[in-house]
C-alpha cells in the first residue's frame, strides 16, 4: 500500500466511503491512488489544469497498477465534470480562495456530491465560511503539524439546517471560522499549539502598535484560553 505525507493522510482519514471520487488539483495522484487502494473510493479521477502534474500523476497510477481505477483529466477546476460524475471531491495544497471560487464555479457538480474533503493552504477560514453560507456542514475537521507547519483539513456534507458545530456561544462566528468550531469544542492540543503559534505572531505586532490586529490577538487568545 502507498505510504503518504501526514498531511494527505489526514486527508484520506476524513474521508468516507464513496463511489466515485473527484481530487481536484491532484499533481502527484497519491491521493485518488491510495483511496483506491484502501477501497475508500471505488473509483477516482485525478484531475489537474495542468499537463505536466498529470504526467507525474499518470506514472504513477501506472505504477500503482491502478489504471483501471484511477482516471485522469485535464480540467480547470470542478466544472468540467458533470453532475453526477462523482459523489465526493477532495482538494488539497491550494488556497482556501482558490477553493471557494472553484466551488462557486460548479454549483451543478456540488449539488451531486456527499462529501467534500479540504485541505486549504491559507484561507482557512475562507472556506469554513463559504460551507457556512452553502448548506455544507462542518463533519469533522483535522490539525496536522509536518516539516514545521500547521495543516488544517476539513471534511463537509451537505445538510439542511443550521449546522450544529457553530452553536458555541462563547465565539462569534468570525472568530469560530478562523479558529476551527470542533477543534474548540474538542480542545484540540495541536489547533491550540497553533493558536498559541498565531499569538506569538501577531503579539509583537501589536506590542509595536499595530492596533488594526488587537481584534486578532485577542482572538487568539481567547482560544488558546478555551482549549486549555
Ligand atoms: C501544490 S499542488 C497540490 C497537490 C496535491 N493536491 C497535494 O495536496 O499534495 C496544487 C496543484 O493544483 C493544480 N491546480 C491549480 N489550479 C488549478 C485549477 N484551477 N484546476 C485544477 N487544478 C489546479 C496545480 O496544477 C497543482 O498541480
């Protein structure tokens, strides 16, 4: 079995079991691979703007044996596929804005799928708002530190209704956005080592008068204060 980064396979442990599986931005198709292989997805298509990702990624599901399984597509985003073509869509290692305008790009596609994994870069608040403000429910959500950075992945599905990970009244919904809903709920060790990581970022800062961030410092505080 394919072994990978700590990072993607927070990503293949937040995903659930599905038919067809769509990795958006794949480059080097570990993912759709090993979800294959694990028998998370029955099939995948490993998909990417560009050609020379894609040749990587064809080698190597070549090598993996997986050809059958594992199709591969050039394609701008999610719109190329159509709806129904896949219950599940993972992207990873591209930004939360990146994501979100994708998204935007191909309600058709979103409207067919059960699941979406993501693994945002930066923007990660980004995204938590946009699954806010889609119908996509915040089902669980992952902090991974490797090679001394912080990684987040979320896991949505759509759902009716409010959703329940943001009824937590001592944050606004800004600040649960930006910290990460179930990560405070749960008292996460790792998100708080990465709130502690964003105090001592922005502390300076504001110790040097750079008032516009007090609102974010405080922010930061006041999660490290709740996870501990
Ligand atoms: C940094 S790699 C991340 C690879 C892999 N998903 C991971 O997390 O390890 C980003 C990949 O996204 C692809 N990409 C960027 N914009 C894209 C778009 N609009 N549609 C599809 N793929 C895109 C790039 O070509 C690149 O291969």
């Amino acid at each position: 079995l394919l072994s990978v980064s700590a990072r993607l396979e927070a990503v293949l442990d937040l995903l659930e079991p599905c038919q067809r599986l769509a990795d958006v931005g794949t480059d080097h198709g570990l993912i759709p691979i090993a979800a294959v292989q694990r028998g998370i997805a029955r099939r995948a298509i490993a998909a990417d703007l560009r050609e020379a990702p894609l040749r990587v990624a064809r080698q190597n599901v070549a090598r993996a044996g997986m050809l059958e399984h594992v199709s591969l597509l050039r394609a701008d985003g999610l719109r190329p596929l159509c709806r129904g073509a896949v219950d599940a869509v993972v992207m990873a290692g591209v930004s939360g804005r990146l994501m979100t305008q994708l998204c935007d790009s191909a309600p058709e596609v979103l409207a067919g799928i059960r699941q979406l994994v993501l693994q945002p870069n930066k923007d990660v608040a980004m995204v938590r708002a946009w699954a806010l403000a889609h119908g996509f429910h915040l089902r669980d959500e992952r902090m991974v530190h490797e090679r001394g950075h912080f990684f987040v992945v979320c896991a949505f599905a759509p759902r009716p209704g409010p959703d329940p990970a943001y009824g937590l009244s001592a944050f606004d919904e800004t600040s649960l956005c930006n910290v990460g809903p179930l990560f405070l709920r749960r008292k996460d060790p790792l998100a708080r080592s990465f709130c502690e990581q964003e105090c001592a970022r922005v502390r300076p800062l504001v110790e040097q008068g750079v008032k516009a961030l007090e609102p974010e410092l405080a922010q930061w505080q006041a999660a490290c204060a709740y996870m501990r």
